[in-house]
C-alpha cells in the first residue's frame, strides 16, 4: 500500500475512533454500528463508514426530523453534529436510505477526505441490523427479529419469478452489445447474478445473502463479454430442472433467444 492510502486509512481509523468516544460519552445517543463493508468484514483500505446512530428518544424528535425527504442540506441540528468531526464539505440528505427508518445524511470531510453515510434512528424504532460491527450499545438495542421461513408456495413463485425475469434480461443484454452499451450490459450483468442467488436461495429455503460488488469484473473484449453472459446462462439452466421439480414454471427453451440474439453480433 502506499504512503498515501495508508495515510488515508489512518485517518478514516482515527476519525472513528472520534466519532465512537464523542458519541458513547453524549447522552443523547444510546448505540452505534457500522453497516456496509465494515458491517461484512469486508472493508479495503477506500472503504467509507456507514453509520447508525441510536438517538435517545429524548432527543429523537430534533436530530431525527426530516422536513425535506432529500436535499444537498440537512437540519441545523445535524449539521451541529456533523461538524464535531470536521468541515463538512458536501452534505446530502436522502432518508429513503436508511432501512431502519430516521434519517440519512451524507457528509463528506475537507480535513480528512473521508466520507460517512449517517443514519440516525429514533431509540424506539431501532434494532441492531446484521451483519454489523458495534461500536458501543448502552441499553441492549434489539436484533432484527428472524423472519418467517417461506412456505412451499412462495419458494416456488420466488423461484418461478426470477428464472424468468433472468432470461427477459439476458435476451435484453445482448442488445446492449449489439449498441455497444457496455456500461449497461455490465450492469445487467449483476442482475443476473442476483437473479441466480435468488433461485439458488429459494430452492435451499434460504434468503439470498447480500453480495458486494465492489470486485466485479469488468470484460473488455467482445468474447469476453459473450463468454461472461454465456456462463451465466449456464447456471440458469443447470437450476432450471429443480426449480420444475419444486413445482415452479420456466419459459420454454429460452437460450435458443439469447443465442440467435448472439448470432447478430457476427
């Protein structure tokens, strides 16, 4: 690594480390965590910090108000936090974002050039999410409680559902070759995928576990490209029988399309 990405990590390390001190000895915040890369141990040395932060419920009606839903701005009363950790230099509110409901703020800092996504959470609708890295938890935040298991019915429409939603973007990608779209076809490239790990979870009663893209390749050639949406056809048709044997639907014969789709790129 060079001396500026470990320069660059050393401070994304120290300005947590703040931020966790800062806010475990503040009484208006009860917990924290880390989602994200950190949440999955997955972090790299460009990892940013997403981060959840229980709001006493005290407290919870100013630091958690959303008079906008999104906006390059956020409430003062935020702001007023943000800016224990530096100069915010760009800030973004967009609350959608934050799954377990209260509000969502991006704010980049001048000092360190780290980015956090700040997710606060009122105290009485918060539960810690997983996977997530603690930092701190004062009164035992509850965990997610565990879904009800799919019955066979749902396992099979899941299932049914993605088979086919599969080969109407697989057909699709091939025209985004034929137009040389590239940044599209690798896109749709990842909805393949997620299409594969949802049959495969289906067929398992399983939910689909959460990927990271942060490795995907990118296929520079023609054949490369080709030889990329192929595999995963591939994949799609070896999970195909079971999903019949489940008691699901397919389409019938769908990789005849994509490859007379593929013979136009000749």
């Amino acid at each position: 690594m060079s001396s500026r990405r470990e320069a660059y990590t050393q401070a994304r390390e120290t300005l947590l480390e703040r931020i966790t001190t800062t806010l475990k000895k503040d009484e208006r915040f009860v917990a924290a965590w880390l989602s994200g890369s950190f949440g999955r141990g997955e972090q790299t040395w460009a990892s940013d910090l997403d981060i959840h932060v229980v709001v006493a419920d005290t407290y919870s009606e100013d630091l958690c108000r959303t008079p906008w839903p999104f906006g390059a701005r956020t409430s003062e009363e935020r702001l007023a936090l943000f800016k224990q950790f530096g100069t915010a230099v760009i800030i973004y509110d967009a609350h959608s974002n934050n799954q377990v409901g209260g509000t969502f703020t991006y704010v980049l800092y001048q000092e360190s050039a780290q980015n956090i996504d700040w997710m606060l959470i009122p105290q009485e609708k918060a539960y810690q999410e997983r996977p997530s890295l603690l930092l701190f938890d004062k009164i035992g935040i509850p965990e997610l409680p565990t879904p009800e298991p799919e019955n066979l019915d749902q396992r099979i429409e899941r299932a049914s559902m993605n088979v086919g939603f599969f080969w109407m973007i697989a057909c699709s990608n091939v025209m985004n070759l034929l137009a040389d779209d590239l940044i599209e076809f690798h896109m749709l490239l990842l909805w393949l995928e997620e299409n594969i790990r949802e049959v495969q979870a289906a067929l398992l009663c399983e939910r689909a576990s959460y990927v990271s893209h942060t490795h995907s390749r990118i296929y520079t050639t023609q054949k490369e490209q080709i030889a990329a949406l192929r595999q995963l056809c591939d994949q799609m048709e070896a999970l195909m029988p079971r999903v019949i044997e489940l008691g699901g639907y397919v389409p019938t014969s769908p990789r005849s399309m994509v490859e007379r789709r593929l013979a136009l790129l000749s």
